[in-house]
C-alpha cells in the first residue's frame, strides 16, 4: 500500500510518513515534557494535527487514485497540499519549542508574523481542495455511491474548514483592548464566552463549560473521510447501487444538519458537554430525521432487487 500511494503521489505520502514521525515524537513529548499552554499539554496540539494532516493526505492519495485522468490537477493539489500543510506544522513545533502557542498568537511581532505565516498557509491549502472539489465533481466514477461519497465529503470538508474562519474574530475582551490602543496578546479564540485556556475535555481540549468552535469545525473537516467509509461499510450489506446512492445522500444531509446544530450552539456560548434545551431538542428532531431518511433511502425499490458489486 506504502509503494502504491507513493506512486500515486510521492509529496503528500512523503507528508503522511513525516506526520506519523511527528506524531510519535509528539506522543514521547506528552510523556516527558510537564508544560502547559491555554491549560493543556503543550504537545497535545502537533499530536492532534499530525493525526488530522495524516488523515486528510492519506484520503487525497486515496481519491487521487479516482482521477487518473486529471493529471495537472493531481500534481498541483498534491504539491500544494504537501507544502501548506508542512508549513503549518512547522510553525506549530516551533512555537512549541519556544514555549508558547501557534494558534492567535499576537503577543509579539514574531508570534504574529508565524500566526500569519499559518492562516495565509491554511487559505491557500483551502484553495486547493477547492481545486480538487471541481475535479471530482466533473470526474465520472464507475462507482456512483463512492463518486458521491467524495463529492458530498470534500463538500462538507470545505466548510467545515471554512468555519475555523470565524475562530480568527476577536474577543469582545481583544477589541476593547484594541479600541484603547494596547496590543492584545490574542486575537482571535476558540472559546465563546470565555478566554481559551478553561477546563476541556480529555485528548480534545473542547471547552467543558462554554462554548468551543472547535467541535464544529472538527465534525465539518472527516466529512471527507466519514462519507467514504460509510460507502465501504455498505458494501458489506450487498444493497443496490441505487440504495448505496440515496444512502450517501441522506447521510450527507444528516452531517450537515448536525454540523448546523453543533455550530449553532457554538456560537450561543454552550459547551457539547453542557447542551443546553434548544440543542437537546435540535439534536432530538436530528435523530429522528436522521432515522427517518436512511429508513427511505434503504427502502427497496423496484430497481433495488439486484445488489451492488
């Protein structure tokens, strides 16, 4: 597998492979090194992203092999890709080493230029699995449910990424000190309601006591991951083609649906430990939507009687 994704793409398995170096160094660093940024271990951050990053390449070499066709395209997501998300994890460990966070970091001209260095990385690899998204919705698949399961995923990837933008927003706290001439050390938070830093949930760091962007955010992202594995998941079943279609789709609606719900109660100030009445209900009426039309899209029709292959 490690020689065919190579031959697929050499940049981004090379940024897989340095990512599962990172993550190990990361996981040798949680055990060792006591520091703590915004209230949790410092390597915990390299060790999330290095996972995120590894994921995210291994899901383009793995849709790459779909588009044999689209050359240019492959070589430019591929290059862009690797680059970008190299240059974020490189200004991630530098700001570890130097004792201090990446994400916001306003505090210096450095940690705002290396902040800066970030989002304007993050925005162009943006661009690019846009790119990538025109490419596999113009690209035919002989198998229609995975061809969905990519076009609808990266969709929902997009915007899950494109909700990290509203992280970047200063604080009301951040632009009073703005409006008074300071320099805030931060602009921009996870954390509604309250600065980052307060008490999360074990391995995420998810606020437990207000609301954090990040759930959201994280959902939106394995979009592009979920929606596959549910098309390989289904083949086991032996439905139809045209079940496994209306499957995907019924499941995308459903992830975007709870993706809005998640985002809503973000921004209200409410924590995902900590859902407040409006959210119980609105993940309630989500269940039962949910049941409802994976319960239509499995249900046999008369071009459903020959299974998938």
């Amino acid at each position: 597998m490690l020689n065919r994704a190579w031959r697929v793409n050499a940049p981004l398995t090379a940024t897989g492979l340095l990512m599962a170096g990172v993550l190990a160094a990361s996981a040798v660093g949680l055990l060792i090194d006591p520091r703590v940024i915004t209230g949790v271990p410092i390597w915990l951050k390299p060790a999330k992203f290095a996972i995120s990053i590894g994921v995210y390449v291994a899901t383009v070499v793995w849709v790459f092999t779909y588009l044999a066709a689209w050359t240019k395209t492959r070589a430019f997501v591929g290059w862009v890709t690797a680059l970008t998300m190299i240059v974020e994890m490189v200004v991630i460990l530098a700001q570890v080493s130097r004792g201090t966070s990446s994400h916001f970091n306003t505090s210096t001209a450095l940690n705002a230029t290396l902040w800066s260095t970030m989002g304007l990385a993050i925005l162009v690899q943006t661009i690019a699995s846009v790119g990538l998204a025109v490419a596999i919705w113009r690209a035919r698949f002989a198998d229609r449910a995975m061809g969905w399961a990519f076009k609808l995923g990266l969709t929902l990837s997009i915007l899950g990424a494109s909700s990290g933008s509203l992280m970047t927003a200063p604080t009301a706290a951040q632009l009073e000190t703005m409006r008074a001439g300071g320099r805030p050390v931060a602009v921009g938070a996870h954390t509604v309601g309250a600065p980052d830093g307060g008490p999360g949930l074990t391995g995420t760091g998810w606020s437990t006591e207000h609301g954090d962007l990040r759930v959201p955010h994280f959902l939106g992202l394995h979009g592009f991951q979920a929606l596959p594995l549910l098309v390989l998941a289904a083949r086991r079943r032996k439905w139809s083609e045209r079940q496994n279609v209306r499957l995907i789709a019924a499941a995308a609606a459903s992830y975007l649906l709870l993706f809005a719900v998640l985002l809503a109660e973000a921004l209200r100030g409410y924590s995902i430990a900590r859902p407040d009445g409006t959210t119980l209900v609105a993940l309630g009426a989500w269940a039962m939507l949910s049941v409802a039309v994976g319960v239509f899209a499995l249900a046999p029709g008369a071009r459903d009687s020959r299974p998938a292959h």
